[in-house]
C-alpha cells in the first residue's frame, strides 16, 4: 500500500549535473526515464525530498522543499536553488552530486500566465527562478514590463531575449519587505489600462506590491497572481 502510494505521489530522478550561474544560484538538472511524459506549465513547481524527514512523516515523503521547474524537456528537468545559507533545501544543493538519486512530487500549481494586453513581473532572487520558464513561453510580441531586484548584478539569471525589465541591487540589504522593490515598480510607466501581474518571492515584498498595484495604480485584485515562496522564520512553504 504505501509503495503505490508513493508511485502515485512521487517520482524518481538521477542528478545529472550542477552548475553556477551566479555565486549563490545552482542550476540542477535531472534526469530519468520517470521523468518522461509529465505534465507541465512554465511557472509550475515541484517538491523534492532533500532530506529525512521528522519521525512521524519520514516513512512516506521525507523533507520536502518546493522549487520551481526552470525548464522541462522529455527526460530532464532543470531547477535553479538560491542558497541562502540556511535549511535542508540549500544544504541539498549545496552538496549534491552528479548521480545522487532522488524523489520528487510531480509538476503543481496555479502560478502560471494567463491572456491579458500585458504582463507585469515583479521579485527577487528567487522570483527569477519562476520568472524565466514564463517569459519564455510568452508568445513573440507579448507586452512584458517588470522590476527585478537581486542583491548584485552577478545574481542576475537570464530571462530571455527582448525582456523589457528593470533590474535594481539590494547590495546586502534584506530581500524581505523591501521597500524599494516597491519603489521599482511605482517608477515603472505602465499603459492606462490594468495587465496581469506576476509577484512571487518574499511574502511581505509581495503584499506591499501588491497593495501599490491595488491602492495607488486601481488594479482589480483579480489581476494580481501572488505566489509566496518564503518569509524569514517560515521553513519550507509550499
Ligand atoms: C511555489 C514555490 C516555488 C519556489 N521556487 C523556488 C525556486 O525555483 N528556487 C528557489 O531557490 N526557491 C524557490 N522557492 C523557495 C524555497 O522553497 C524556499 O526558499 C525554501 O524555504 C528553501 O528551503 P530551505 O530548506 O533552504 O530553507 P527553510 O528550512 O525553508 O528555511 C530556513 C530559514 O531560511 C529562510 N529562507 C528560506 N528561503 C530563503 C531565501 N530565499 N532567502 C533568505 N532566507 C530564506 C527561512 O525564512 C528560514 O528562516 C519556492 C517556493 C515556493 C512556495
């Protein structure tokens, strides 16, 4: 009962290769035959064992921690980890290696475009991660705007050709409640009319552009998708 439980939930993949693409980013790609075939929209996330799990829980999943697919093709999936120096999930990247082996949660989530007249993006480090896999699947000629703020421009990831984004640099200040992030965004000239705005990342960041977008520029909230992906003293949101 439990191993088709776990066939149901989980999938196993081979680390295939690590790379940096900035100091504190690992580019992770994984592959595996029961990778083939699976379900996926750019902005989707999946969750990974990267650890024993506490007692009670380790018998079925492990620890799992949640990272987004920045790209997904037939056998290989790649994610991009941000370390931040603290929990299993950076620890995981930081020390894993080609051939480890390890089980994942298939591709989830709502986090993912809709049709609108124009896209609006808006995060940090680990928004970018989400970020790229979505404009690249914009259609040619979609309207994209977007504020990125990152601590250094080493951090930053490539998010594709002809993005019209902002890119600012925190230079050791916290990522968390930023409000210049905020600030980025205000400066942004946006057309009259609302777009669809994408705000993933630190979850009190999120909130306050969300609010700008809600309070000062009148956005219909349904316009504004928000995705947390952490918050200082929160361990493995999901
Ligand atoms: C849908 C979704 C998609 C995500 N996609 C990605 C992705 O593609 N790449 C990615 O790197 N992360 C992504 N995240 C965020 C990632 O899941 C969290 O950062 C997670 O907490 C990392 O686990 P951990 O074990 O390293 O730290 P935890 O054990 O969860 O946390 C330990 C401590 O570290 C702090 N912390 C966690 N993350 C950060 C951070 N980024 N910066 C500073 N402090 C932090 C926590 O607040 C906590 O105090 C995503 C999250 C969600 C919900």
């Amino acid at each position: 009962m439990k191993s088709r439980l776990l066939d149901r939930l989980l999938v196993a993949a081979q680390v295939h290769a690590i790379e940096s693409p900035g100091p504190r980013m690992r580019l992770v790609t994984l592959t595996g035959p029961h990778l083939a075939g699976l379900d996926w929209e750019p902005g989707q996330h999946v969750r990974l064992q990267v650890a024993a799990g506490p007692a009670a829980v380790d018998w079925l999943v492990g620890m799992l921690r949640t990272y987004t697919v920045w790209s997904y093709h037939d056998r290989t999936m790649q994610l991009v980890v941000f370390d931040h120096g603290d929990g299993p999930g950076a620890h995981w990247a930081r020390t894993v290696r080609p051939g480890d082996e390890l089980l994942l949660m298939k591709p989830q989530g709502t986090f993912v475009t809709a049709a609108a007249p124009y896209h609006l993006f808006a995060g940090e480090e680990t928004a970018q991660a989400a970020y790229g896999p979505m404009l690249r699947a914009l259609p040619p000629g979609t309207r994209v705007f977007g504020a990125l703020e990152v601590d250094s421009p080493e951090e930053r990831l490539d998010l594709g050709p002809g993005t019209n984004l902002e890119w600012s640099y925190r230079r050791g200040r916290s990522a968390a409640s930023s409000e210049t992030l905020v600030e980025a965004v205000r400066r942004l000239e946006l057309p009259e009319e609302p777009g669809h705005a994408y705000l993933a990342g630190e979850a009190r960041t999120i909130q306050l552009v969300r609010r700008h977008l809600i309070e000062e520029r009148n956005w219909p909230r349904r316009n504004v998708l928000t995705k947390p992906f952490w918050t200082p003293g929160r361990k493995g949101m999901d």
